[in-house]
C-alpha cells in the first residue's frame, strides 16, 4: 500500500503524458509495453499500485510505499525516490536516470533493462534484485547492499563510485571493471 504522507505529488486522479512512442527515453524501444499515449490512474493509493507506463519525471515520491508495484516503463527521470519502499517492484524498462535513490529498498525488484545513469543508490539495498541489461553507469553505490543481486552485468558498473562500506558481491573485482573507490 502506498503511503499516504509522501505521495503529495499523486492525486488521486492525474493524467500521465508518455515520453514519446515508447513510455521511456534512452532505453530499449519499450512500445510493446506501452502501446497507448496517455495514461489515467484513478487510484494511485491502492495496493500494489498499476504505475506502468506512467510519466513520474521529477516526482517527489520520497518516503512512498510502492512495494510490489508495476512500474513497468515508467519515467521515474531525477525523481526522488529516497527512502521508498520498492521491494519486489516490477520495474522492466523503467527510466531512473537522475533519481534519488539513496537509502531506498529494492530488495527482489526486478531492474531488468532499467535506465540508472546517474542515479544516487547510496545506502540503498538492491540485495536479490534482477539487474539484467540494466544501465548502471556513473552511479552513486556508496554504503549500498548489491549482495544478492541477481544477473548483475558487471561491466555496467564502470564509472560507478563505491566506498569500503558498499556490500559487493564476492566474485566482483571493482577496480578491474572500473569503479572508483571513494575514502571516506
């Protein structure tokens, strides 16, 4: 369920433009997800709210209760999602460029092919999140859980900045891929 404190950004009733032919800018083309050009969500309060294919750029979502969400192409680009609860979210495709992540739960979501450049993950708990295909260049990982991650593509770390207290994964070399250790 979402929680009521944080979504000042949702009313109960909104239009929600898409980005384009597809729902998400610099992703995979994501039209088979969401073929329609604008989206009504009557109750963005109900549990595990249907947010696919919404635009939610610059959302203030801080704090919000979105565990087993569908969010399935939605562009969540430089919202702050900063402490939420994405558990066992369904992101596929979803754009979070930019977003504030940090101290945010993502525990078994599946992140497959989701844009993160750039984003603040530090402190957040991706432990047992399908990262696939995801883009996680030039990402914030500093005291993050990556533990657990499943299908984590390595290489799309480069650029990432971590610190000694960020939780990798064993058989990941950060220096070897291109990570950048920040002291503290």
């Amino acid at each position: 369920m979402l929680s009521h404190a944080r979504l000042l950004a949702l009313p109960i009733v909104m239009a929600l433009a898409l980005v384009g032919p597809g729902c998400v800018q610099k992703n995979d083309d994501v039209s088979e997800v969401c073929p329609t050009g604008l989206r009504t969500v009557e109750d963005p309060l109900s549990e595990a709210p249907d947010l696919s294919c919404t635009d939610l750029r610059g959302a203030d979502l801080k704090g919000a209760d979105l565990g087993e969400a569908d969010l399935t192409g939605a562009d969540l680009t430089g919202a702050d999602l900063s402490w939420a609860n994405l558990g066992e979210a369904n992101m596929v495709k979803a754009n979070l460029s930019g977003a504030d992540l940090s101290g945010t739960n993502l525990s078994g979501a599946n992140l497959t092919l989701v844009g993160l450049g750039e984003a603040d993950l530090s402190g957040a708990n991706l432990s047992g999140a399908d990262l696939r295909g995801a883009n996680l260049g030039e990402i914030n990982i500093i005291r993050a859980i990556l533990t657990g991650s499943g299908y984590l593509d390595w290489p799309n770390l480069d650029d990432a900045i971590y610190d000694s207290t960020t939780q990798l994964p064993p058989d990941l070399d950060p220096t070897a891929i291109g990570m950048t250790l920040i002291s503290e």
